[in-house]
C-alpha cells in the first residue's frame, strides 16, 4: 500500500478531505487559505492553523525566535489572503527534552512578536515532549459579516497582480542550505526575507476594503503554485508579461548562474498576497496597495484559456504546476 | 541551565506566560481550560488547543482511528468544563512519511467521528512530514454574551461534586501497558475508558444553563491535580468524604493489590467535571446532571482550609499535588 512519502502531501490532503462531514455554514471552500463558518447572528468566525517541524521546516540558522515568530506570521499571511484581521492565537509546542529554559523563553518571545506585530494577542496553548520541536499556532478572527477575498472569483480579463516581488526567500534559502558566498550588501536582503518574512496584512485588509478583488490568495507555497491553485479555483489561465521578479534576486541568479524565472516563481516561502483585480476596479486597487510597505504590481491577465504563460522577450514559456519542495530531503511540500 | 525535562511541563507553562502580553479583551485567566477574548459586539469567542504526541501520548494498542478521536475528545472535554458548546476545529497533522493511505483514512474518519460525536465539524487543517505522529486539534466555539464556568469561584461551604467515577483510566492503562491479566468482563470496560474516552459536554451545557456551579474544570491531570487547581483558583480547600471511586477500579485494584485511591485520584486522562456548587442551589444542578449518560456525584464540599483532605472510615488523610505521570519515561504530565 502506498505511504504517505508516495502518496506526497496534496494527496494526502485529499484523502483526509472525502472522510470529513461537511459543515452546513462553512463560508470558505476546504483547501482554501483559511477556514470560516457562520456563527449565530451572521458573523463569520475564520481559523486557519499552519505548523512547524524543526527538522524539516527549520533552518539551522534560524534562531528559535525566529522561528517561533515564523510560525504565527505563517498564519498571518493566510488571513491577510483574504482580508481578515488576527485577533488571537492559540499554540501547541511540542519540547524536545534537552532544549533549556533561555530556548523557551527565546519561543515564547517568538510568538509574542509575531502576534503582536500584526495586532493579535497569544491566548493560550498546550505544551508536550516531542523528539522534534513542533510549533503549531492555530489563529481566530472574526470577519464580521463581510464577504472573504476567495481564490474563486477570478475572471478572464481580470488584471493580475501582486503585492510584491518574489525569488528573495529562494535566493536567501540558497545561501543558508548550499553556503553559497555573496556579497554582504545583497546577502542580508536575501537572508533576512527566510530569515524574518512578512504579511502582507495591511495591503490584504486594505484591498479588502476596496470590493474589486475577485480572487486572492498567499503565495507560501511560491508564486507558480499559487497561480494554479487561484486557477483552478477560479477555472481560468493567466498570462503574465511583467514576472515580478526582484531586482536583489536577479542579480544573485546572474552571479551564480541560475534561472531568475526559477527562483521567483517555484521557490516558496514568501508571503506576498497574489489577486486578481476586476479590470474596472485597478485604479481602486492600485490605490490601496500604495502603502508604506509597498504597492500593488501589475503582473498580467487572468484568461480563459487555462494553464499559466508566461510572456518573455523573444518567447512564450509555460509555468508548471509545481509547488515549494521542502529543503530537506522527503519532498516535503507547504500546504498554505 | 536547566533543560525542559529538568524544569517540567508547569514550570514551562510559566515561563512562557511571563513572556506574553496580555490581551486586554481576555475573559478567562491564562491557565484555565480554555482562551477566551470578547469580540466586537460583545460575543465571546472560545478556544482550544491541545496536542497528542504519538510516542509519548499513544498507548501501543490504541488505533489510529481512536488516537485521532481521543485529539478531538480531550479539546471538547475542557470546553464541556467551562460549559461551552465546540463549533468547529482545525487540525495540525505531523504524519510520518511511512504512514499508509489505510493509516491517514483512519486518522481523517476518527478526527471527523470525535467532532461529530459532539456537533462539531472539522473545518480544514495543515499537514506536513514529522518523524512521530502528531495531532494537534485547535477548537472553536462562541459563548455568545453567556460567563463561562471558571475555576476560580468556589467558596467555602459550596458542594463538590463530580459528573462519574475515577480510577476507570489508570486500571485500563496499567492493564496495557503493563499487560496485566484480568478478567474479560471488568477488561473491556477499563481498557475502554482508556481507548475511548468521553467528554461531558451535554453535563458541562446543562450544568452551566444552572447558574449554580461557582467553579469548574475536567479532570484530564487527574481527580488529584484538578482539585488543586480549582482549589488554588478559588483560594479554597477541600474535604471529601464520598471519594468517587468507580467499582470496578475497586475491584481491580483489590485483585491486584493496588490501592484504589491512587487509581482514581491520582491516575489522570479521564475526563469527568469537576464542579463546585453553591449549597442552596444544589438541587437544581443535581436535577441538571441527571442526564441518560450519568448524574452529578456529590462528593465532599470546600472548605476555608487550603489543601485536599480525604475522609475515610477510620482515618483523614491528605491528597497530594501530585498530577498525572505519562506512562512513558520521560515524566510528561499532562497540561489540561
């Protein structure tokens, strides 16, 4: 019988899936960002729970908290997707047996910040010994009786943008796993973006507000894996003519001799928010993207034909429908 | 400096509240069975985690399926203790990658059976590789504008009561962890409660309808420790002179040469209430405990004096803070 290493994690996500009952005022399709029921009265309650595992989610040089900072931003960056603000969170961790009391505190304080940062409060959680270290936040917030930014209202025509360039986490995940040398100037940009992600929460409620979103989703997963879930989710291709590759990345890839289109589109771990934009409605959007943080970047179009093309100089090349594998052996792909 | 197995799992809970912020919103202490935060429009938003390590928290004969439900069973118990009704959860699984497609069926069916069991549905979740099995269920539910029973209002004078007997768990478990031999027909029902434990949620909502019940928590550390919390929450002792100790505990423990008191106060993972009760109100949560399930047990009162004393025949002896010792090394104690 096939195990779970065969099976590969979107399969097994599947198989859970056809065994659970489904609940009657769910307000989120299952396998979207965040999950949301109706509550008595209307409002919407929104969970969403994202874990880390040291072995395989934790690189050796991130500190534990950092790591513990990660693992509540994770789950920011899926309630930005869809324009819900944080309120709480719950963790359980999981101890190996030999970590001290300073690795705690540095834990505690991880998670601390990384609620704090984005407005929410650390509530409570459970502790236990675990051989690794586990770090599961499970994050609530209420969206009122506003309607979520879903993955599945993207329409061909619709503008394609994001919140954000992408290939830094790849390139820093690079230098931390291979060592790779790098000049200290672009090194630390690169680094810093595995190191101490971001999400885009501000921009997620902000483009909330404007009502021309039509799709939206994290690109955690990387930017080509996002694009097929929003997708298939919506039953429409995407054409993008201007990759949001950054500048800081292209130039590693130049100097190393790798493939920028690779970095920015199949690396994963970054955080920033992929939507699409009713043509009508850019302005709007643009215009609540302009924050201190950044700005909304137009990418290219949804269409109908399905499959994601992207347009380059002198040719047209197909993205594939590949997601984040793990840095560490076992192919280990990111959920959410 | 001291390691996590040096400090213990109640010195680690400290450690880590010291580094949280408290959320000015909260309307349950940290330490008690569950977080809850007032929400816009007064709501009370309710949550839960809690974690089950394969190696350190699965006995060898239990099931996938039961080891997935008892995740679900042992967040809805805490929630039954404050007298709130679960909504929906979401689930962290760390799956070993030599787990088969049989494995993760059972495990999606038993999260789904123990949410179901008590009207709640799985909502979504995240997976990822672990070396040991991990399951760690995050559960939601809204208390409306309704006080949670707490821990923290006992007052001398008030009756003690519990929702069933104790030492059902810890004669299961020693019968196989330690294979034990016993007789068939008092086997199954000890080793049941083990494998198939169950939450008092329709006791906690009828008790908590009351308004009589001035404190309240689940004895999952066991009979013992629960005591000691609610006694410290509510700066109040206890005399107990009707100690619950289930028949068939006694009996095994007779057949063995086991003392039965420290089967039932001492064993912990069972997962009756705990409750204390104004005396004149008495009858009316007696009334709400008789349920087809089970009925409310008085069993001794609190009293002025700091500290647990157990009445018996010919002597008061005194019970000690001690809580439940995982049945693996390593001396996990269990958190709530």
């Amino acid at each position: 019988m096939q195990t779970a290493k065969q099976l590969g994690e979107r399969a097994i996500i599947e198989i859970i899936w056809k065994h659970l009952s489904k609940a009657p005022n769910m307000r989120v399709p299952l396998g979207d960002d965040v999950s949301a029921i109706e509550c008595e009265g209307g409002a919407i309650a929104v969970l969403k729970t994202d874990m880390l595992a040291g072995r395989t989610d934790i690189p050796p040089q991130m500190s534990l908290w950092q790591a513990a900072r990660k693992a509540v931003v994770m789950n920011v960056s899926d309630f930005a997707a869809k324009g819900v603000k944080p309120l709480g969170l719950v963790v359980s961790l999981g101890i190996p047996p030999d970590l001290t009391r300073k690795d705690i505190e540095q834990l505690a304080e991880g998670l601390n910040a990384g609620a704090r940062e984005y407005g929410a409060f650390v509530l409570g959680g459970d502790t236990g010994e675990t051989d690794d270290l586990i770090i599961s936040v499970a994050l609530y917030g209420s969206a009122g009786k506003k309607k979520l930014m879903l993955r599945s209202g993207a329409r061909p025509g619709d503008i394609l943008a994001t919140t954000g360039q992408f290939g830094l986490s790849a390139s820093g995940l690079k230098i931390l796993m291979e060592k790779i040398t790098t000049p200290p100037r672009i090194k630390g940009k690169l680094v810093d973006a595995v190191l101490m992600p971001r999400a885009r929460l501000i921009e997620g409620l902000a483009l909330a507000r404007t009502g021309v979103v039509t799709a939206s989703i994290d690109s955690s997963d990387g930017l080509a894996w996002s694009l097929y879930e929003i997708g298939r989710a919506s039953n429409v291709g995407f054409l993008i003519d201007k990759p949001p590759i950054a500048p800081a990345a292209s130039r590693f890839a130049i100097t190393h001799r790798l493939d920028p289109v690779e970095l920015a589109f199949y690396g994963g771990e970054e955080y920033e928010l992929v939507v699409a934009v009713r043509p009508e409605g850019w302005r709007k959007a643009h215009e609540a993207g302009k924050l201190k943080s950044g700005r909304l970047i137009r990418i290219g179009k949804a269409t109908e034909k399905k499959g994601i093309l992207l347009k380059q100089k002198d040719e047209t090349v197909e993205i594939e429908a590949r997601g984040y594998e793990h840095f560490k052996q076992g192919g280990k792909r990111r959920n959410d």
